[in-house]
C-alpha cells in the first residue's frame, strides 16, 4: 500500500535507473522472418526441456540454476511465418541491417559513443522463453546522456537483442509459449541509476519514448517494456520488471520503498532481487537477481563492425524528432487530435509522402484517417480491414487524381467507397460526364425551393448530383440561377 506520508527521497538515498525495451518494425534480427504476431491455430509444436550451463567464468548464474531446479517442460507453438533460426536447429543469419541503422539512430539521438567493432553474446535465459536456452544481445553504443528538469542523465549502454518467445500458458510442471515473438528486434536502453526521485524517472521515461517513437519501432500494447532499478542507502539493489505506463511509475516506486522500510523496520536487509510490477502499484517477487556469469560471446556469428561510412549515412538520414514533428504540422493546420492519430496508427511517413503529390494538409488527413473509418462504420467491418484494402497504393493513386483533376474532393469518399467493394482503383476514378443539362437540373433544384441561401441550395444540390458536378462548377451555378 502506498506510504500516506511524505517521503524523503534525499534522507532515503533513493537512487534508480531505467531500462526500456523497444520492439523494433523490421524483420526478425537474426533471419528473415516476418516480426507478425498470429492469432490462428499454431502449424506445429514442439516440446523441450533446458538445462542451466556456465557462463564465460565458468560458474553457472544463480538465476539460471533457480530455473533449471523447477524441472519444466516447455511447449512451443510454431507457424510457417517462423523458421529453424527460432527452434534452435540452425545457425543465426548476420544481423539484420535495418533494426542496426534504427539502433543507431537512436545511439544518435541519446548522445551515446558507437562502438566500432562489438561482440555478439548470448545471455543465459533458463525460463524457457528462449528455446536455445539464451538470448543473443550486443552492445552498440554506451556513454550517451539526456537533460531533464532536474538534472542530466546518464545513458549507461544501448543493445540490440532478440526478443523471448511470447507466453500463451503457464502450468505447474510446464509452459506453453509461441515462437511468433521470439526474435523480433529490440532495442536496451540502461540509464545509470542518476535519479532521485519518481517524477524524474517518469519524465525520463517519456523523454526516451519520444526519441524511440521518433524512429521505426513497433507501436501498441507488449510492443515496449520498462524495468526499473532503484536502491536506497545501503542496501541491495531491487530490479523491478513489466512496467507498460509511465504514469505507473511513481506509485509503485513509493510503494516499493514502503515495503523496503517495512522490511528493514522488522530488522531484516533487502536483498537483491528482481521483482515483477503488479497492476495496483504493488511488487511480488519473480527471481534472484541474474549476476555477469550469465553472459558468454555468440560463437556462431563474427564480430560486429560498424564503419565510419554506415553512421555517416545514418546521420545523413536522421528522422525528425516527435516533438519537432507535432510542431511543423501545427503550422501547416493540423489540430492536435489529427496529429495525435498519425501517430498512433503510424502514417506520418504515408501523409508526408501524400502532401508531396497534393499539398492540401487537412484534406489529406482526411483522406488517411477520417474516410476509412466513416466506410468502416457504415459497412460494418474493423478500420484495419478498410485500410488493408485502401492501402498506400490507393491513397497514392487519389492525391494523383485529385493533382490533376480527374477526380473533384466531393468524389474522394465515393471512389473509396467503390474500391471496398471491389472495383479496380483504376477503374473507380474513371466518372462519366453526366448525360443532360446540368444546369437544368440545377434550376429545377432553385425552384423548387425558392428564396433559399446559396448554401442551403448547395446542400440540395450536392446531395442530388452526387459525382456528377464538384462543389466548385456547382456553387458558381447557383449564383448565376439565384441571380
């Protein structure tokens, strides 16, 4: 329960630092499987048991050797989107290119150095998360900083790693997990523990997000985690795992540091250990804190070198920083909501590359966001399902027919509309020339409700010549007739 009185972080000698987890959206980093989670019946399962070995020093890590003990079986859960790389019955391919550059950036971003020539390792993971019995990590950048509020921060490392596999159940003698997760890219960011108080750690927290949300990295719920290190005076260090929000982090630091005082009241020390972040802003305890007999080198890939020339060309194309983003598309007209879900459904590279062909900011907004979600509601089917379909090729094809004219604003819906239901994207642009006299019918409209005002006409008369006429022919009409 969190502490009613007012803490003393300075007297405690409160210190923590951060790790934060980031899926990368790029194939898996050690094969070419696609980083796609799969909800439909698994292809095939295996079962498997793991042993605990020694590390580099020759000792086995005490974590490993508490999971070894348990005895488990594990089951795991494969598809055709997962190969051999993930069982553990074939070598790992060389380092996937893109999730480098990624991590690379953000060494950039967080002011970090780059190692020129780094060691590929594997870290002993016994949970049966990994069905080699180790997760494959490496060091790429370390001794970089941010500022806060309070104070500078110091960037302690930044690795590229495999993810585990993903949990489906937990049993007494066994778990049951899916290869789909295991090896999508991630990327370790460890602050030194340069904090001394919650709100600095949250604001860190979201600082960091922001730079990661700057790059190519995987979005929604599972897609980050942050861990916690934090100690006070004199005392072991406590690692705290599965934070999702940030805005969490402050309950249960106070928490912790009330449950440590509790534990120290009745005469007891704190041991090192790592602990798992519950719901309600409380801890329970998950394993013993994992020591450096973990770690040994990936004797199945070469040194990783990264050249002068690579960082070079990654400095060359830097995306822009989130907060500098929201700023420019304030200035061009967008409001906050608009902008707030570019981010969130990842189209901000869609709308740039779309402003290039028709340079209309709100409309193309609309177009990206407003119209596939009115066409989802009225046909009954998931935004998803509608923007499978009006893919990036179609909106490509609409800002190209509205640039030169084949197609008036008034006609976008109605070509997106026709696309869902079938028609080639091609031939949905293609609007015949309305056979009559549009000008009849546009007087019949006027006198049928005399003394109207233009706009109130031009309701009437869009409604009725819905893609036969575009708003501006039509508004010119009803002046010329009203007159």
């Amino acid at each position: 329960m969190e502490s009613e009185e007012k803490i003393d972080y300075e007297k405690l000698g409160f210190k923590s630092g951060l790790e934060i987890h980031q899926q990368l959206d790029t194939k898996k980093l050690f094969c070419n499987c696609p980083s796609v989670l799969r909800q439909d019946a698994p292809d095939f399962t295996i079962k498997r048991k793991l042993h605990a070995v020694a590390g580099e020093s020759g000792e086995v890590d005490v974590a490993a050797k508490h999971e070894a003990e348990k005895e488990k079986e594990f089951v795991y859960e494969g598809y055709d989107t997962t190969c051999l790389v993930e069982l553990d019955e074939m070598p790992p391919y060389e380092i996937n290119q893109e999730a480098l550059k990624i991590a690379l950036q953000v060494a950039i971003f967080l002011n970090a150095t780059i190692l020129p020539t780094t060691q590929i390792m594997r870290k002993t993971v016994i949970d049966g998360s990994n069905t080699s019995g180790f997760q494959r990590t490496v060091l790429i950048a370390r001794d970089g900083w941010i500022i806060t509020k309070t104070g500078r921060i110091g960037i302690q490392s930044i690795c590229l790693e495999e993810d585990a596999a993903r949990i489906i159940e937990r049993k007494k003698d066994s778990s049951v997990y899916r290869l789909d997760r295991l090896g999508i890219p991630l990327i370790e960011i460890a602050t030194n523990p340069d904090m001394h108080e919650p709100e600095q750690v949250k604001e860190a927290a979201l600082y960091i997000g922001k730079i990661l949300r700057s790059c190519k990295i995987k979005r929604g719920i599972g897609t980050i985690r942050q861990d916690l290190n934090l100690s006070i005076k004199g005392e072991d260090r406590i690692e705290i795992k599965g934070f999702q929000e940030p805005s969490m982090m402050v309950k249960t630091i106070n928490n912790e540091i009330a449950r440590q005082l509790a534990v120290l009241k009745s005469g007891k020390r704190i041991h090192g250990e790592v602990r798992n972040a519950l719901p309600d802003g409380s801890t329970e305890f998950l394993r013993p804190m994992p020591g450096a007999d973990r770690m040994y080198p990936e004797t199945d890939l070469p040194l990783l070198k990264i050249s002068r020339d690579l960082i070079n060309e990654v400095k060359r194309t830097l995306p822009e920083l989130r907060e500098d983003l929201e700023k420019d598309l304030k200035k061009i007209g967008l409001n906050e909501e608009m902008i707030k879900i570019l981010f969130k459904q990842n189209k901000i590279d869609d709308f740039k590359e779309l402003l290039e062909i028709y340079n209309e900011p709100t409309l193309i907004a609309k177009i990206l966001l407003v119209f596939p979600k009115e066409i989802a509601a009225h046909e009954k089917k998931s935004v998803d399902e509608i923007s499978e379909i009006l893919n990036k090729e179609v909106m490509v094809l609409i800002a190209e027919s509205l640039k030169s004219k084949k197609i008036s604003r008034e006609q976008i819906k109605q070509v997106l509309e026709k696309i869902v239901h079938g028609e080639e994207p091609e031939k949905a642009i293609e609007f015949k020339k309305h056979e009559g006299n549009v000008e009849e019918e546009v007087m019949k409209i006027i006198k049928s409700k005399p003394g109207l005002s233009e706009n109130a006409y031009m309701g009437l008369v869009m409604k009725e010549l819905k893609g036969k006429i575009n708003g501006g022919e039509a508004m010119e009409l009803i002046r010329k007739l009203v007159k």
